[in-house]
DNA sequence: ATTTAGATATGATAATTGTCATGTTTTGTT
DNA sequence: AACAAAACATGACAATTATCATATCTAAAT
C-alpha cells in the first residue's frame, strides 16, 4: 500500500515537484517504499541501479572507498534528495556506497519512469540539469577546500555545514549525529586527528559535546579558524 | 566571417553533435569567434556569462582562488569541450576562471540559443545531462584523492592524467606545459614541494625534462607511487 | 651582449598530520 | 549487574608538508 506521490510534500524539495499531475500518478502507481535501519546499505560502489531512491525521512551518507583502505564521505544526503539520479543518467555502475545513519524512509522510483519524464518533460529535465549544476559547482568547492585548507579549517566548516543544512534540535545540538570516525572520514583526516581537533575545539569553548552530540556553542569562532 | 559549424569536427566532441543540422545553421548564424593568447584570462570568478565557449583550439586551465589566496586548479579544458556550461544552466555567476595555457581558438555561443535548444531537442538536453554526470563523477574522485592520497601520489597522478588526456609529442614530451606554480596549484600544495618531488621522481628515472617540458619514462613506476 | 625579472632548485627549519601504543569511557548484550 | 566490544581520548614519536632563505638558471627586453 504505497501512498500517493501527489500528496507528498517531500516532492516540493527536489526535481519531481516539476511532473504534472499525470506523471505523478504514474510514478505512485510503480514505486515501491522502504524502510532503511541506522547502519544498513543502501547501495555499494560498483553496483547497477535500477531507478532512484527519493529520501523521504532520515539522512545518510555517501562515501567511497580510497586506494588506502579508508573511507571518504563526499556528501551528506538529506531528507528531499535524490539519491542515484548520476549513476542513472550516465548509465554507468554507481561510483558512490550509501549508508543510513539514521532510521530511514525513501521511496525507489524505477529507471523508466525516470528516463521517460526525462525525454518528455523539459521542465523536469531542465530541473535535473539545475541540481546537477548546484551539484557540480559544490563539488568543485569542495576540491578547493581538501586541497588549500588544514584539517583544523575543514572540520570547523564540516560542523558549520551540518549546522547550516541540517539544523539543531530543541537543545542546540546538531540534528546529523556522526561519529569521531566519521567526522575524520568527511574531512579526510584520521579519526585520531579529528578526535585531537574537535576536544581543541572543546577547550576552546567553540562547541560543547555530550557524547556523540555536538552542541556549536561559538558560530564566529568556529568561522574564524585559521 | 564565421565559418560554418555544421562542417566543424569539434563538436563531434561535445554534446553539439546531439543537434540538427537547423539547428547548427542557427547557432553558426549567432557564434563569435574568438582568438585568446597564451596567459589572457578568457573568464575570471564572479563574471557572468551570457553564453559559452567551445574550445576549437588549444588548452586552457579552470581554478578558483581560495581563502588563503592560493590559486587552486580544479580541472583542465582539452580542445572540444565547452566552458561555462553549468553556470549557465545554474544561472548563477561563474564559480572558475578560465585562462588559457596555449593559443586558444574558441567560439562563443549566445544564451538564447543553449537554452532555446535545451528546451526544444531532448537528445541535446539528455547529452548535456550525460556530460555533467560525467564530470560530477569525476568530481566526487578528484575529493576523495585530495583527501586521501599524499602529494607524491596526487603528482604522479597527474603527470599520468595529462598523459592520458592530452598525450605528447612526436618526442614523447606531454603536450600540456604547466609551470612547476601551476603543478603546485593541481595537487594542493607549495609551489617548492611540487619542485621537490618532481626533482626526486626526475632521480628516480621516473620523468626526464627540459625546462619547463616534462616526459614520462616510467608509466608503470608513476602508477606505483605509494 | 647585458641586464633583469621571474622561474626553478635546494637547504634548514617549523608546523601539521599520521601512526602506534595505551588507557578510559560508552554501549550493547547476555 | 557483568562483561565484551566498540568508540573515544591522549601521549609519544615519525612522516609529511609548509615556510623562509638563498642560490642558480632561463628567457625576455633593452
């Protein structure tokens, strides 16, 4: 019993909001919903999607395997996002493995629906193209950020990011709860570095800690880092 | 007097192939052709583009100015690709500057007409679509190598990429001159540690040079960079 | 041919970051 | 409650990389 895509809301946060009523039902009538437990895989580098995954509640993260042996997280996927959307358009194997860290509900939509409104519906296409673009340019600057700054700097602005985009609950602290492990892993550190780097930050009064929660208590200072 | 692009090779490397021959008429009815000196800026960070370039000739470099006021190169514009795509499709001000390695030739395509195109020829839009994944593909590994790999490997790497993407000449000298700056600005580092290690790959056997000309003598070794 | 600015090269040293060892705390399980 | 496993924390040290100083080389301009 899948609910119906024209009455979700999640839809207004990425490219379906640009389908016509008639799409939509189309999509309901042939996406199947799915629920994704904290720690579980959603898909692993290398494998073939068949369709996207629309990230209805909960968030994950996107990481891929480095020479090295260790992981490096590329992105933090929120509720609203579309997951897959790259590997389906260029037809290739994903280069990405995504991994809940919180419970999750997402929505798979099959590859034909997809490649159907693609072809048929310019509106949508040219929203894809748009998030696409936003994706790229993101990218980008992020490559100019692993390369130019210290890890100091990295992680002051990987908090300030989660802060911005995911927010904080009633107490002030951030909604994405990562791990020492994966703090190191989105800043490309090892974990003892950013264990080091986050209690300096402690001492420092910029953020307070309760555990895997993180509180930022210094908003300017944390941008300040140099 | 611009010639035609109906007869132009270039565009069998980019998604201008995807368009009629109408529409080719159209867009060599509207093109600017343009000739830029070794070191002109085409584009700087900032600007705002009303149209994009397709790179008949020559090769140009991509970088953004980080906070540290050290220039970072995120990529390299071979002949046949075009430059400002996705700040276009974004509509927002162009997130690189664009300056040029070599000679360039290049033509200037209005707005309108990519837009126009995108709106009316979905095998045009799906291409475009398709080059954009690629290229956040690439994107997502340039990070996780950054992050991951130590500035020896990252040299290595990129002595390999020109290689591969831009080959050499008839005397085996890679057809991209970067200065040593330019080498730092690739792989995030200072200038002096670039020197350093391509001094040691140079005792190495690995490369051999003339000045600012470089040649691989070892594919194999570079590869093995640990 | 000489000058000169800029690029390349290298040494000395400092700062950053990684690795290994070890201890403590937290968490989940029986 | 007791235990084991995992995560967190910190010290000691090693490796990598940046910075500063200075020397040499190259190429362009006079």
């Amino acid at each position: 019993m899948s609910s119906k895509c024209e009455q979700c809301i999640i839809r207004q946060f990425n490219s379906l909001k640009a389908l016509t009523k008639d799409e939509l039902l189309r999509i309901s009538g042939c996406k199947t919903s799915k629920f994704i437990k904290k720690g579980e895989i959603i898909f692993e580098e290398g494998e073939t999607l068949n369709g996207v995954y629309c990230v209805k509640d909960g968030i994950c993260k996107l990481s891929k395997l480095s020479a090295n042996g260790k992981d490096q997280i590329v992105k933090l996927v929120v509720k609203g996002d579309l997951l897959g959307q790259r590997s389906l358009i260029s037809d290739e194997s994903v280069n990405l493995s995504a991994v809940a860290l919180n419970d999750m509900e997402v929505c798979f939509i099959p590859k034909v629906e997809i490649f159907g409104n693609l072809k048929n519906n310019s509106d949508f296409s040219m929203d894809v193209l748009k998030q696409m673009a936003h994706d790229l340019k993101e990218s980008d600057n992020v490559i100019v950020n692993m390369a130019q700054k210290s890890v100091k700097q990295r992680l002051a602005e990987a908090l300030l990011y989660i802060h911005k985009n995911f927010g904080v609950n009633k107490d002030g602290i951030l909604n994405v709860v990562l791990s020492r492990e994966d703090y190191a892993s989105v800043v490309g550190t090892a974990t003892e570095s950013a264990i080091r780097v986050l209690s300096q930050f402690k001492k420092e009064g910029l953020i307070s800690t309760t555990g895997k929660q993180i509180k930022l208590e210094d908003l300017e200072g944390l941008k300040r880092i140099e």
